[in-house]
C-alpha cells in the first residue's frame, strides 16, 4: 500500500515495483484510511483460522493437510494489507498521523521523507513508530525501496510466528536457526514459491507456486537417516531403496504419503544438503492437483484480476 499525495511520484512507484507483488497506490489520506479501516477485523479473522488449526494439530489433526485446506477456502488471505509506505508531508496531515491511525495493525510501517523530515522520521523510528524510512531525496532511490520492501515481505507476523514456531520440536528450531541452513531455505522458498509454512510433523516446507502448484520440501536431520531407513523398511520398500536412504542419497515422504493418503507407493526424491554445515537433508516432492484435499486458487489469477495498477483517489 503506498500513500502519497504527488501522483507523479505514486506512477513512478507503480512502475518499479516487480508485477508480481499485489500493489495498492492512493493519493488522499482519506481514500486509504478507507481501504484501511476493517484490516485489523481482517487480521483477526484470519489469525483465528490459524490458530483453530494449531488447536486442532494439539488434538490430534495433522496439520499439512489443514494448511492445505486453508489454502483452498481462504483466498481472503492474499488481499491481507503487509505493508504501508507513506509519505510524511501531506496536505492537511502528515505520514506519522496517518501510520499512528492504523493502531494495532500488524503489518511493517515505511515512511517516505523529504530532507526536511529527515530529523522526525529518525526519531520516529528511534520511538518504533514506524519499522523503516526511506529518504525520498536519496540518488538510488528505487533500489533503497524495493530492498527496503522485500525485506519486510519476509518478515513473520510475530503472533502466528510465535504461534507456529509451538508446532516445532526444539531440536527442529535449532536446525533451522544454522546460519547457512537459514540462507539456503530463505533462497530456496524465494526462488519457488509465493506462500510457505514450515512444519514439524512432518518435518519440512509446504509451499505454494504462483501458479497454485503445490511442493513438500522434506528436511531429515543426517542423526535421523537411519530411523527413516527403518520406518522405510517398514513400509515395504526394497533393501536398495533402504540403504540409499541410511546413505543420504534419497529421502522417503512416508509422512507425506500417510497423512494425505496418497495412491501407490511411498515415493521416494534424490537428497541434496541444505546448507554447507552437512547437518540437514533435503528432497522435494511436487503434489498434482488431484492428490490435495480442495483445488487451490493460484496467486497469479488473483492478480490478474485486480487489473491494472491505478491510483485510487476517489
């Protein structure tokens, strides 16, 4: 969402950001208080989802195909406003009262400041009114904003993060908090996918393509292969496939297979290091259509349907 009361300058931003991020331009304070006015009800209703799923896992319910439902019944959540960016000097108000408005949002505060606001948005940011500012007057402007914002596209919502982080053993917390395993996954799920969750059992990612493909990122800690290799035993797969799991060179989505109660045999995926330290495996896995409890609405036509991107004045 940008806010900013020289439309020159919203055409501008509406120009450099990448297509494939959901962008919203306003150029009166009141048109995207508007727009702004029930997104905590939002937030809300959607935490509440996510948190009658966590109580569900607690009672026994997988929760891989419970995200995989909430991604079919819940296309509410791309609409879901991430972050604002403002700018400070405006007719009649200023970005700081505008941002002060939004209350207890969750989502990232950016202000954009002339050099004469340099000083307010220090201290703004020094009092955690907002999360960054960007100096309009700054010669590499764009690449100060879009860095500015694909920084905070990563960044968790702290209550479902905190609530999600429950469904993690601590031994799984510690993996993912390996600095070059943090890199690699961080990379991987740029590279792939639009939406993400990472799980505990099974342990691994669950992400979703812009397109609406599914895939299961499977993490085996190395300590673990060889209880995989027996649970492998276990399901009828043959001596070959057994040994290139205890080996490293394959892992088995047996846990995949079970809770979606996939047709056919287990399947199994070559293994490849998630980062350099040799302590994490990993394998992906892609699931059809026809194998995921409800279709699932890609991001891409959500897109697509919201046209062309104008600024909303009206």
């Amino acid at each position: 969402m940008f806010l900013d009361d020289d439309p020159d300058y919203l055409d501008m931003l509406g120009m450099v950001v990448p297509e494939n991020w959901q962008v919203e331009l306003y150029s009166r304070p009141s048109s995207f208080a508007q727009r702004m006015h029930q997104e905590n009800e939002r937030w809300e209703a959607d935490a509440a989802t996510q948190l009658h799923m966590i109580d569900c896992w607690r009672q026994g319910q997988p929760l891989l195909p419970q995200v995989l439902r909430y991604w079919a019944n819940t296309p509410s959540r791309y609409p879901l406003v991430k972050t604002c960016v403002v700018d400070y000097a405006m007719p009649g108000t200023n970005g700081l009262q505008v941002l002060d408005a939004l209350q207890d949002w969750p989502g990232s505060r950016v202000l954009l400041t002339g050099q004469a606001d340099e000083q307010v948005a220090v201290k703004a940011f020094n009092n955690g009114l907002i999360d960054q500012f960007v100096p309009k007057q700054a010669p590499d402007i764009t690449h100060h904003l879009l860095s500015t914002l694909h920084k905070m596209s990563r960044a968790a919502h702290p209550r479902l993060n905190t609530l999600w982080r429950t469904a993690l053993r601590p031994g799984q917390q510690f993996l993912l908090q390996v600095p070059s395993v943090s890199q690699a996954l961080q990379a991987y799920t740029e590279k792939h996918w639009v939406e993400y969750v990472v799980l505990g059992e099974p342990f691994g990612l669950l992400g979703l393509t812009a397109t609406g493909d599914c895939h299961w990122l499977q993490l085996e800690p190395t300590t673990g292969l060889r209880d995989l290799a027996e649970l492998a035993s276990s399901v009828g797969l043959g001596f070959d496939r057994v040994r290139a799991i205890e080996n490293g060179q394959q892992l088995a989505a047996i846990e995949l297979h079970q809770q979606l109660h996939l047709p056919g045999p287990v399947r199994l995926a070559p293994a490849i290091p998630i980062g350099s330290d040799g302590s994490l495996l990993g394998a992906s896995f892609v699931l059809a259509a026809a194998e995921l409890p409800q279709p699932i609405g890609a991001y891409s036509d959500f897109l697509a349907a919201q046209g062309d991107r104008i600024i909303q004045d009206g």
